[in-house]
C-alpha cells in the first residue's frame, strides 16, 4: 500500500459530499426466492415509489454529481417503468449498474444494452453448475441466468459481470466461475455472505469454513488481479501483508456508500437493512441529499471510530475490525472483532454472543388466512402487499 492511502482512507472515513457507490433497490418483487437474499425479496410493497418519486431522487442524484447508481431488488427488471428510469438516469448523466437473475435479459434486452455506454449489467450465479447455484436461488435459475450470459455475448454486451456470493458449497469452484466468465466476455465478481436478510438463516450453514477463508485469501493473492470484490473482503487482510488485497479495507456504510430500499428508506449500508442503521426517508425527511448529508447517523458514523476490543490486535490496520452488518446480526457489539475475524477472535466472540437481532420482514413468505394468494399479473400498483405476481 502507498504511502498516500491511508490518508485515503481517513477521508473516506469522516464522509463524503456524495456517495461512491449508492445502492438503489427499486422493488422487493422477485420471481426467485434465494436462501440468502439480503432484502428478503419476494414480493412487492404496494408503498414502493413512484415512478415520479424515482425521477425525483435521480435528480438529486445528479445535482450531487453521484457518478452511477447500483440498482437492485429484488428483481429489478420485473419493473413496468424500469427501462424508463434507466434511460431518465443515463440521460441525466447517472450511469446505471443493475443487478438481475436474467429473467427478462432477453435477445432484444440484450441488443438495446449493447447499444448503451452507460449501463453495466450483473447476472447472479451462486454456483458454477447448476446442482450448486439451484439448491441456494431455486430449480431453474442458473440456466435462466446463463441464458442472459449467452444473450448479452451475442449480442456483443462488453464486460458484463457474473456475481457470485461466496458460500462454502461454491468456494471450491472459483477457477470455474473464472473460466465461466471468460467464455461470455464478462468479469467475475465475488461478494462476502452475510447474515443479512433470510441469509441470517442460513448463515451457519453456508459460511465458508475458517480452512476456506484461508484457501480464498490464497485464490485471490494468486489469481484475483482481474477478480472485482466489492470491497467485500478486508477481514481477510489479518492473513497476510497489508495491501496485499485491493480494496480500501474499511467500512464505508454511512460514509462512501448507503442504501435506498423500495419505499424510500435510507440505510447506511446495503447489508445492514434494519431499524439500527436507518437513517431517514426520502419522502419525509427533505430527499435524499439532505439525509446523506444531515442524518444524526451518518453524522455518527463519519465520527472517529474507536478500536474497541480490537485494539490491541496488530492487523487492525488491515481489516479495521471487520464488517459492521456481520457483527450486528450475529449479535456482536460494533466495537467488537468480525465473527469471521481470521485471527480466530471472531469464533470465541461468537461463544459469548447473547443473541440474534432478527432482520426486517420477509417479503416472500406471507399468506393471508385460507392458505396462498392466487397471484396474478397488473400492471397497477397492488392493493394490499403480497397480492400479486412480481412478473
């Protein structure tokens, strides 16, 4: 790391004027429910904005010169205005980064793409065949989502991403993920897993292991030079020599990056949607400009940060204590280690943990008395959440 850097960081660190990456959920509606979906998206709220609610907040955007938006869900695309508000982004100087499934990257999708310079495009994949992607985002997915993958490269797409959220059942499959990705022109992404969401579920179970952890630490030194991470991954950096993983190696949330959900909360970090982190509303609250900027919150946040119980650890530098939303939902105290801290201070926090906070509501699972809502395509507005089809 140069000697600029960490200067850099502390920058980073008091806020910025605007946000570096702003992550835009447009809907809960989602035609997958995945295991570890970090919004537990399923279906729609009826109070999601408008599509002039949307324009709104895309013009604050570009007032405060926010250079691209990161949109998602849910399954953004299912949408009736979604390419509409696309193009009102693009037109007004905001480049847009959506994620999808692939479940409407169509041949004709994929063309129009193609004709854009200021649309990125992410296909999820949570596994690099179909019995590991399926088993954690639902039968069918990953054919659906490497149709996409064949539809942009047809169609002459550059450089779209495949993202991948790292999990021990796929962690092995990294090379082939690689190999995926370099077959259909695109670049591979990986995330962390966390205990956000329905993946608070499920977060003992498909967390890789402490042996994988070091394995993936080793992948990416080796052969992650080209490898986009998010920034996801700094707890790992206790592993080895500082700077040796590409990244800022901190927690932005609230002070480079935050999340705007579907209703128009914003939360200080795309991993940590609950009332803990919930800075204010776009539509009462003075927009969007004035809740980065003025939220008691994010003021909090951009404080100087103590150590805490990570004080005295010499890798702190490195990792800066680890994830924020990692700790809060496995019920560790903010000051303290990440839970999968690779020092192995995390595991013997986690011992003494006194419980879970429980994570926002599930957008997918509710009923109404008499068993399932027969659901069927609109499109209006639904009149009560969970009445109707995402698509």
């Amino acid at each position: 790391m140069t000697a600029a850097a960490p200067r850099l960081v502390e920058h980073f660190e008091r806020g910025l004027d605007a946000p570096i990456c702003l992550t835009w959920e447009l809907t809960y509606a989602c035609n997958l429910s995945c295991v570890h979906c970090l919004s537990s998206s399923g279906k729609r709220d009826p109070h999601e904005l408008s599509t002039g609610q949307c324009k709104a907040i895309i013009d604050e955007l570009e007032r405060m010169q926010v250079f691209y938006v990161n949109i998602g869900g849910g399954e953004p695309t299912v949408r009736q205005d979604f390419w509409e508000l696309v193009d009102y982004a693009t037109e007004h100087r905001v480049g847009v980064k959506f994620s999808t499934n692939g479940v409407r990257i169509t041949s004709e999708v994929a063309a129009r793409l193609a004709a854009s310079d200021y649309v990125d495009v992410q296909v999820s994949l949570d596994g690099a065949t179909a019995e590991v992607n399926d088993a954690v985002r639902g039968a069918g997915s990953y054919a659906m989502a490497v149709r996409a993958l064949e539809n942009l490269a047809a169609a002459g797409f550059r450089n779209a991403k495949i993202s991948v959220v790292v999990t021990r059942h796929n962690v092995g499959q990294l090379d082939e993920f690689a190999a995926l990705a370099s077959r259909y022109g695109a670049t591979l992404r990986i995330t962390r897993l966390r205990p956000s969401g329905r993946g608070a579920d499920v977060w003992d179970e498909l967390r890789p292991t402490a042996e994988q952890q070091i394995a993936l630490y080793d992948w990416l030194v080796a052969k992650g030079e080209r490898v986009l991470t998010g920034d996801s991954f700094f707890h790992l950096s206790g592993l080895g020599e500082p700077g040796a993983l590409a990244g800022l190696n901190m927690c932005g949330a609230g002070r480079v990056v935050c999340l705007i959900d579907p209703v128009g909360d914003v939360y200080a970090c795309p991993f940590a949607i609950h009332d803990r982190f919930l800075a204010g509303n776009v539509l009462s609250d003075g927009g969007f400009e004035n809740v980065w900027k003025n939220a008691p919150l994010f003021r909090e946040l951009r404080e100087p940060q103590s150590a805490g119980a990570c004080a005295g650890c010499e890798h702190y530098a490195g990792c800066r204590g680890g994830c924020m939303a990692a700790k809060f939902f496995t019920g560790l105290p903010l000051s303290g280690p990440d839970p999968e801290c690779v020092q192995g201070h995390g595991a013997a926090a986690l011992a003494r943990a006194p419980g879970k906070p429980r994570p926002s509501s599930d957008h997918s699972r509710a009923s109404r008395a008499g068993g399932p809502v027969a659901l069927t395509l609109s499109r209006r507005p639904p009149l009560r959440r969970c009445d109707e089809s995402p698509i």
